[in-house]
C-alpha cells in the first residue's frame, strides 16, 4: 500500500478540484444537473482514483486507476472547452485551468510510465 497523500499529483489534483468547484459555482443554475454535475463528477474522481489505487495491493491495479484519472482529466479540459464553446466562461478562465490540468496529466503520465516499470 502506498500513502497517496505524499504524491504532489494528488495534492495538485485537490488544489485543481477545490478551483473548479469555485468556478461552477458561476455557470447558469440551469446546467446544475448538466455540465456542472459532469464538471465536479470528473474532477474529483482525479484525486479520488489516485487514492484509491494507491491502496490496491499490485501495481496492475495501480495503474488501472492511474489510467481512469488520467481520463477524467482530459473529460475535463473537454468540458471546459465546451464551456467556452457555449459561452458559459471565458477563454481567459479555461486557459488558466488548462495550465493546471495540463501539468497534472504529465504528472499522472510520469507516474504512469514508472509504474509500468515496476510490473
């Protein structure tokens, strides 16, 4: 079992949600079971599949769920784009989470590719 609180990408990944839920606290209220629900379901499964893996006992099982997150990651630079699209945000506020996004998925894909190296 690993102590997934000592991982920075899981850290950075906290910071990430805490960001976004502040930011869909100014979407439409209409979207509230719509982009809103989709927007915090992925970016908490990020941290969320980083610990979870963390406590399986293979590294398998560990970069299954590195894998998921990683996925949620990208769901979610989508639905900022779409965001954007739709004219919800601005491109200024996407790109200022992209930044993060963006580090957090070469993080998550570092870790990724070490642990390939441990199976």
């Amino acid at each position: 079992m690993r102590n997934f609180k000592e991982l920075e990408v899981w850290k950075e990944s906290r910071v990430l949600t805490k960001d976004i839920y502040l930011l869909t606290n100014f979407l439409p209220q209409d979207e509230k079971f719509g982009l809103i629900s989709q927007i915090r379901r992925c970016v908490i499964s990020i941290a969320s599949n980083i610990a979870e893996g963390a406590a399986k006992d293979s590294q398998k099982d560990f970069l299954r769920y590195l894998q998921i997150s990683l996925g949620s990651s990208f769901e979610l630079e989508s639905h900022l784009i779409l965001c954007v699209d739709l004219e919800l945000i601005s491109k200024t506020q996407m790109e200022n989470h992209l930044e993060n996004i963006e580090r957090i998925q070469k993080r998550i894909s570092s870790l990724i590719k070490y642990v390939k190296t441990q199976i």
